[in-house]
C-alpha cells in the first residue's frame, strides 16, 4: 500500500514539470540582437494658404514646406556635413479631388500640365501651386492629401516619404476673405538684372584703376588742372 502511493505521488509530481508554461519567453530588450528596430513617424509637410478661405470660381497660393529627416537617416555615410535629408519635389503627388484645379509655378507663372519644383522665395525655398475651386462647388471644408518622397537612398527605420495635407474652406464668391501673412514672393527680375550689371561693371573697371589714376596725374601736372 505504502508503496503504492509514493508510486502515484511519483507520476503526479512528473506531469506538473511536463506541463507547458502559460508564458512565452520574450527577448530581452536590454540584448540589441534582439531589440526591436523603432520607427520613425511619418512626418508631415507644412502648408501655408494665401488666404483663410477660398472663393468658388477663384483661385489662391499655396505654399508646402517639406520637413527635413535627420542626418542619421542616410544609409551610406556622407563624407560632407549634411544639416538633413530633404524631399524631392518632383515626387510630389495630390490626390484628385473633384472641384478642384492644381496648377504648379514659381510664384510668377503657373501653367497647365507643370512639374512640381522648388521655388527660391523671399521665404526661403518652397514648393508653389494654385488651387482653384470650380463655380458650382458646393461651399465647406474639404482636404487634398498626398505624398512626398525622400530622394535619397535611407534607413529601413526612416519613412521614406511624408505626408501632405491641404485643409481648404470653400465659400460663396461674394464672400469676405482675409489674406495671410505671405512671406513667399519669389524675387524680382530686374532685382538679379541688377545685381549681374554690378558686378560686371566691377570686373571691367577694377583692372582700369591704376591706368585712371597714372592718367589723373599726368592731366593733373598739366596747365589744363586747376587748383
């Protein structure tokens, strides 16, 4: 009898240790072969509307910021100090939305079927298009989205490309409208013209300055000078 029951004691205390645990055992995270590689949020470019709200049958500026991704997201190294990875403005992508006229430029002139590009602004450099809304669109708020890429190669941990949210506010065309503060006007023409002409006027009469001076004392010694 005795025997027995250490027999069966025996077999019970067997099938506890056989039985499987109820936790799975989890890599330490303190082990960086194991850690989980974290990832970047998706960043968001910024977008700064002309107006506070457009009219139907109008259209408006619109200027998006893209962000910049850290150095560290570049997967070579660069051998020049890089601030940050930019975005590509050629990739730049909206999203269709009925009522709604996308037309790219730089500031200047926007045309039909343009390419997405950066634009130098007194603002600093910036993507610009024109939004218009169509007549008969119904007045509230609406949302064009899309995406822009990252052009250089990065790190699986970087998201690749950002996202682009334009909030628009359609009224009536008789509506009152506010205009924000607008610091992207590209530069004027004539203020570059202006800038090439001084220098080249520098680069010819440089040279010339010790020939005009031997020339003013030589006309100087001459009873043609007057004191």
């Amino acid at each position: 009898m005795r025997h027995t029951l250490i027999t069966a004691l025996l077999m019970a205390a067997s099938a506890v240790g056989q039985t499987t645990s109820p936790y799975t055992d989890v890599p330490s995270a303190s082990d960086p072969g194991n850690a989980p590689t974290a990832q970047m949020p998706v960043p968001q470019a910024r977008v700064v509307e002309s107006y506070n709200k457009l009219r139907r049958g109008r259209d408006e500026q619109i200027a998006i910021l893209p962000a910049m991704l850290p150095a560290e997201c570049f997967a070579q190294p660069r051998a020049a100090r890089v601030d940050g990875v930019l975005a590509d403005p050629t990739s730049l992508r909206l999203e269709y939305l009925q009522g709604f006229k996308v037309t790219f430029g730089d500031g200047k002139k926007f045309r039909r079927n343009s390419e997405p590009s950066n634009t130098f602004t007194q603002g600093g450099d910036v993507i610009l298009l024109k939004l218009k809304a169509a007549r008969d669109l119904p007045p509230g708020d609406y949302k064009l989205q899309g995406k822009i890429r990252f052009s250089p190669a990065l790190k699986e941990s970087c998201p690749q490309q950002q996202d682009v949210v334009i909030p628009v506010t359609v009224v009536d065309h008789n509506d009152a409208v506010a205009k924000s503060p607008w610091p992207y006007q590209p530069f004027p023409d004539h203020a570059f013209a202006e800038g090439l002409g001084n220098v080249a006027w520098a680069i010819v009469i440089i040279p010339l300055i010790p020939f005009l001076l031997i020339a003013g004392a030589i006309m100087c010694g001459s009873p043609l000078c007057t004191d």
